[in-house]
C-alpha cells in the first residue's frame, strides 16, 4: 500500500496538470506605454482658473497592434493597470484623467466612453500619484484589432483658482500595462 501512494499522488497532479491544458488561452501583455512618444508620456500641462470644465489632450496616438488576432481568438476578458503622477506647481483644481482606448475605424477617440477614469486634486507645489486597475471589455476589442487609437485627457474643473490665473504643471504617465486573455475559436 506504501508503494502505491506515491503512484496515486503522482497520477492525481498529473491528471490535473492535463486536465488545465485544454482551454486554448493566449494571454497578451500590452505595455501600451511603450507605444506612446517621451512627449505624450510627460507633458506639461496648462488651463484657465476660473473655469468649472475644462479638458488638455496629452495623447492621442495609433498603435498598429497583431494582425489576424481578431479572427483567430475569441476575448475572454481585459484588465488596464494605469498610472501616472501629477508634480502640480500652480492653481487648484479638481477633475479626472482618462485614458481612451478604440477600434482605429472609430470616428472620435475622445466622444468614446473612457477605459480608464482616475479622480484628481490638485494643489499649488503638490506632487500627486494615482492609479487604477480596471477591467474592460472596450479595452480588450481595442486591443485584438489590427490597429487601435489610444488617447489620454486630463478634465479639469479650475473654479477654485481665480480668473487670469492658471493651473500648471507636469503630468507624467508611469504605467499603461494591459492583459488581454483570448480564446480559441471553435
């Protein structure tokens, strides 16, 4: 019987093990930040005080990606792990930067819904760091076709500086990582 226990074990992992084997997944890992230039990475920013909404465009690129992966695989799911650090020097303001990511057919990256929404305060001489992980569906569509636009907006609202003065400085972006897992078509 003490003989036979080890051969029972070993038949149980390896049966697992197979078993496991089956599913056909491919797991892509994106860094989409490498896709970007140094200067939509880290860009200054500048906007009126005064203003309850107002938006600066950081990024708005193509990105040819796999071709043939769309027809091939089926999308199981897509998860963003997204980034950045605001070094604000001058205003106050509150808002939200987000990172847009689309089929490159689609008419107007920035009227799509955003993939990724991180809430920002800002303040004078304040550096800020913020981040999200979020899973999409939009993203991982975005990621499978051929070519994709992506895109990073910072909204902000500037109320709480007075007119004639602006809200400055650097945003810079520290991770765009995305995991797409598709499946074999059947």
């Amino acid at each position: 019987m003490r003989r036979l226990m080890p051969v029972v074990a070993l038949l149980a992992i390896l049966g697992t093990g197979i078993a496991g084997c089956g599913d056909r997944s491919l797991i892509l890992t994106v860094n989409v930040l490498s896709f970007l230039d140094p200067s939509e990475t880290s860009a200054t920013y500048s906007a009126p005080g005064g203003f309850p909404s107002g938006t600066v465009d950081i990024a708005d690129r193509s990105v040819n990606l796999l071709q043939g992966l769309n027809d091939a695989t089926d999308v199981a799911s897509a998860t963003l792990d997204f980034a950045a650090t605001l070094d604000n020097q001058t205003g106050t303001a509150t808002g939200t930067l987000l990172f847009y990511a689309v089929p490159s057919d689609t008419a107007s990256l920035f009227t799509s819904i955003p993939i990724a929404s991180i809430p920002i305060s800002l303040t004078p001489g304040t550096i800020t760091n913020v981040s999200t992980r979020v899973t999409s569906d939009a993203l991982a569509e975005a990621l499978v076709s051929d070519q994709a636009r992506v895109g990073i907006r910072l909204s902000l609202d500037t109320s709480a500086t007075p007119l004639g003065q602006n809200v400055q400085g650097t945003e810079t972006i520290t991770q765009l990582l995305a995991t797409v897992v598709t499946k074999k078509k059947i």
